[in-house]
C-alpha cells in the first residue's frame, strides 16, 4: 500500500511509524505539514491509497481528505478530543490513557474510529510517555487501522464524547494559567505534575532569579522530609551540576532545564548554563538528579547515564567517563553501559553548543570529551563490554554504542547511525574503526549516507546490534541482566578474553586508534571552523525547533525519486 505520512515535524512517533510501515512492506513517504497547498501537492504527487498523519498541530485540508482517506493519530482514549490531551491526562492524574486513530473530518479529533489502544500511566514526563507508551500503543493501532481498512470489511465508529461508556471528553487548549505553579501553596507532587505535564513544550512559565522563563525536567528531592517547613515555598536553596533546589510546601525539587522568557529566540538549556553566574554562588548539595549511577548484579556491572534528551555535553562526557573508569576497579567479568529509559545517547549536545561564547570551540572540547569515552571503551581488554539500549540512540550516541563488544536492543528502538542531517557533519566516536568491523557486507558508508531512522531488527539485520530483546521497559533490563551474567558465567569466557586482546593488539598494529581519531577529527575541524556554515545553521535551527521550509528528499521519495540505501544483510 502506498502511504503519505504528513506530519508537523519527524519526531519519535513518525519515525517509529516510517519504519514499521516499511518493514510491512508498504512504500512511505513523508511530507511536513507546513500549508495547505504543500500537503495538496504532496497527495498529488505521490497520489497515497492512505494518507496518515501521526503529529499534527492543525487540520488536514478539506482537499485532501475528501479525495483520500486520512487517518490521524490522536494521543488520548476514545471519545477525547482537543489539543493537549496527554497535558491534562496527567494533570488530572488519569491512571489510564490510549491512543485512537480517527478518521480525518473538518472537525478535529471528531470522525470515526478506525482503532484504539489503551496503557496503564506511570509517574513521568509527557515527552517519555509520548516515547514509550503512547508510541507503542500509537504504532498497535495504526497497524490494526490498515489492516482493517485494507480488508473492507471493518466500518469505523462514531464515538461522541460523554455517550454511555465513553470516558473520553472535549477538552481545550491547556494554557499557562492552567499550568501556573503557585509555589505557596502548591505541595511537591502538585509542582511534578505540572511541570510533567509540560516537559518537552511548551513548559511551565515562572520565575528563576527574578527573570521569567520556563520550567522542564522536575525530579522530587529525596531529603523533602528534612527539607519540609525549613524554609519559605518558592526559594532557590541549593544546586546540584546543573540542577538547582527550590522549596515546595511539603519539601523541594529539583529543576534541571530553562528556557528564559527574557531573551528573543532563547532556547532550553541546563540551568546553570542558563544562569551561570547565579547558580554557581548556590551551596552545592547531594541528592540532586541521578544522571550518571552504577550498580552491580553479581559478576556484572551495569552503569546508567539518562541524560536529558540523550544530549551529553562535555561536562557530562567528563562525569560518565570519571564513572566507568571507576566501574572497571570493580571485580565484574562483564560491564554493561545502559543509558537512560528514554534515550541511550544522541551524541554531543547541540543546546550546550549554541549557548557558548564559541559554539565552534564548545564543538571541538564535546566531540572530544565523547571521544575521550569511546576509546576508553574500545581500549578495554580485562571483560567484556555490552551496550544495552532501552531508548532510541542517534548519531554519535549510536556510535558510542557500538564502540561496545555487543549492542543489545529492546524491540521497538529506533537508530539514527548517522550525521549528515546535522549540516553534513562528517562524525567521530571511532566510527571509521567500528562500523566497517560491523557491517561484514556492502559498503559500511551506505549506512553513513542513509540518513533514514532503522528499527533494531534492520539493526540487527545489518550488523548495527547483536541482539533484539522482545519487552518492556522493565522486562528489558531484567533481561540484560539475566543475559549478562550467562556471558559472565560461560566456559568459553576466558578464551573470550584472550581473542579480545588478541584481536585489539592486532587492529592497533594495524593502524592505532588515534590515528582513526585524528582522520575522524580533521574532518570534523572543517565542519566546525570550515568555510562551509552548514552544522552551524543546522544546530541553530534544531535547538530553536524552527519550523522547516521544506521537506528533506530523502523523507519525501514523491519529490526525489526513491531512497537508493541498501546494504546487504551480514
């Protein structure tokens, strides 16, 4: 079936869609919602038995869906309707939410459904659950959609909000005074949730040192109890790398990211990259975010990096490298590298970058720092190295990945192992020395040009990871571990070990790894201080999320032929 994907932006939903859909054997295509007459031409052009549309802001022109059939994706139950369905879904503390997948109407979220799921909430952010929950219920649903309207057996509901049975109501717009924190009154679990159901955009707007801006990436305080009636609600009372505390009614949070509301094009940065100066006269305090832990189960060590976003900046980089050296003075046979539950890694962080005297400059000490971090890893020879990725990973933080002995991914996680959609930036993180040892046949730089998401299974297919494990979330790292410690157990595990040596002295007299690093990085120096201003303009707009102009080609195969990837399975 041919299927146009139209959407506000290629964010994780589409992405996942794009790949499921192709792995199904349909052909996709995707164009950005950015007018009427675009989306027109697009239909036009490409003239789709289908057309979806999993992230939109607005309605699907009149023109198209009357001449085809449109499905969008709603990210609320059956009967919900209005644009900030998940906001108050966990505003108001639903203990289940859903996915439904309508047929598109000139009244938004109001034709008949085609398919719906449902998911227990969790205590999160809206951006996490909009990763993991409602995009797996969202990718169960609009397969079933298809299947349903490509058997024309299947007639859709009309579902009206407050029938019999039917929980799903119309809701507005949540505007800020919806989400206004009154830090008087408001306890700790009522400032979570309204941070958390703002996290990603548009976050909470308040105050920090008297400047207006917006609130993300709240974490409670494990010390609320002391905390509690200690000092005034609403004060800034400590930091923690680049979080600070601030005091609630009942204890305090942590506030980890801002947007400053005082200067025209800000965009979300750490809070002390944000207020350097004023966050850096605070006390330092523990119990801050736990970014970077490390924990062992039996002969394996495991440590976790969730960093926001999966965006590492140099600082970062520097911690998570002081922590593994650390993990490798422990007596483990096997060290797993976890990542976060959202993201394993997305390489450098670009936010960081932009807001520094000279973005260039930030460039070259983070790509550094990261590289600081895979050769560590690739330099390991005492126990074997596995990446586990609960979350997605793109870029240099698909990289860092396979810098490890083995890659194993939960179903359901998306890879971007690529740089070029970054103004063409080149890459490091020992690329060159990994990727070929990786992709045993065709041309590992075919992966490099493909500048399309791939699903762990591709991955897998391809050589990108070694394993694809079946569960959730939580299942997923009980797995790892289950797995991890057989590796650690196996007979074969000391002659594991004696090949590894064997095999790493003989690629370094091959060729030494810095003389990988010091390639990688003269390229990446180009892109950095180069005439050619590409990275820069693209990092500028990415951190802005400025909308695009125009659909890339390689998304939109109506308007440039058809993709020309392919590397042979290994």
């Amino acid at each position: 079936m041919k299927i146009l994907l139209v959407t506000r932006s290629y964010n994780s939903l589409t992405q996942r869609l794009h790949v499921e859909l192709r792995e199904r054997g349909h052909e996709v295509s995707v164009e950005y919602d950015i007018a009427d007459s675009v989306t027109e031409e697009a239909a036009a052009l490409f003239d789709p038995d289908l057309v979806i549309a999993p992230f939109m802001k607005r309605a699907i022109p009149q023109s198209v869906w009357r001449r085809y059939p449109c499905f969008v994706v709603h990210p609320g139950i059956v009967g919900d309707r209005g644009p900030s369905a998940l906001d108050w879904a966990i505003a108001e503390g639903e203990t289940e939410w859903g996915v439904t997948v309508l047929q598109a109407e000139a009244e938004m979220d109001a034709g008949p459904v085609w398919a719906s799921r449902t998911f227990p909430m969790r205590e999160a952010t809206k951006s996490s659950l909009y990763r993991n929950e409602v995009t797996e219920a969202a990718t169960a649903a609009v397969v079933e959609a298809i299947e349903r309207y490509a058997s024309g057996r299947h007639a859709p509901q009309r579902i009206e909000p407050g029938a019999p049975g039917v929980r799903g109501r119309t809701r507005p717009l949540m505007k800020q005074e919806d989400r206004r924190i009154d830090w008087s009154r408001d306890s700790t679990a009522d400032v979570l949730r309204k941070i958390r159901a703002s996290d990603g955009t548009p976050g909470v707007l308040d105050a920090l040192f008297g400047v207006p801006c917006h609130l993300y990436d709240a974490h409670a305080d494990p010390n609320a109890r002391e905390r509690a009636d200690a000092v005034e609600p609403g004060r800034i009372l400590a930091r923690h790398h680049h979080a600070i505390l601030r005091a609630t009614t009942d204890g305090a949070v942590w506030i980890g990211h801002v947007k400053r509301a005082d200067i025209e094009g800000a965009f979300k940065l750490p809070v002390a990259v944000a207020f350097p100066e004023q966050v850096a006269a605070l006390a330092s305090a523990s119990g801050g975010p736990d970014e970077v832990r490390y924990e062992e189960d039996g002969a394996v060590g495991i440590l976790h990096f969730a960093f926001y976003n999966g965006a590492m900046s140099t600082a970062q980089c520097e911690r998570l490298l002081a922590a593994y050296r650390a993990a490798l003075a422990r007596p483990t046979r096997v060290l797993v590298l976890a990542g976060g539950p959202d993201f394993f890694s997305n390489g450098i962080h670009l936010n960081v970058i932009e807001a520094a005297p000279s973005p260039a400059d930030e460039s070259w000490r983070n790509i550094n720092a990261i590289d600081d971090v895979c050769e560590a890893i690739l330099t390991t020879t005492d126990r074997v190295t596995i990446a586990a990725l609960q979350g997605n990973a793109g870029a240099g933080g698909a990289f860092l990945a396979m810098t490890c002995d083995e890659v194993w991914a939960r179903a359901g996680v998306i890879l971007n192992p690529h740089y070029r959609n970054m103004g063409n930036l080149y890459g490091s993180e020992y690329w060159t020395y990994t990727l070929p040892r990786r992709v045993k046949r065709g041309d590992p730089r075919a992966v490099m040009n493909h500048r399309l998401p791939v699903s762990a299974c591709e991955a897998l297919s391809v050589g990108l990871v070694d394993a694809v494990i079946e569960a959730d979330r939580a299942g997923f790292l009980d797995e790892v571990r289950l797995r991890a410690n057989g590796v650690a157990r196996s007979r074969s595990f000391a002659a594991r070990i004696d090949a590894k040596r064997a095999r790493r002295a003989r690629d370094e007299a091959e060729k030494p790894l810095a003389k990988y690093r010091e390639e990688e990085l003269a390229q990446m120096r180009r892109n950095f201080y180069g005439f050619d201003p590409s990275y820069h303009v693209a990092r500028s707009y990415f951190v802005r999320n400025t909308p695009p102009s125009w659909t890339p080609r390689h998304l939109a195969i109506h308007r440039d032929g058809r993709p020309k990837w392919k590397v042979a399975a290994a």
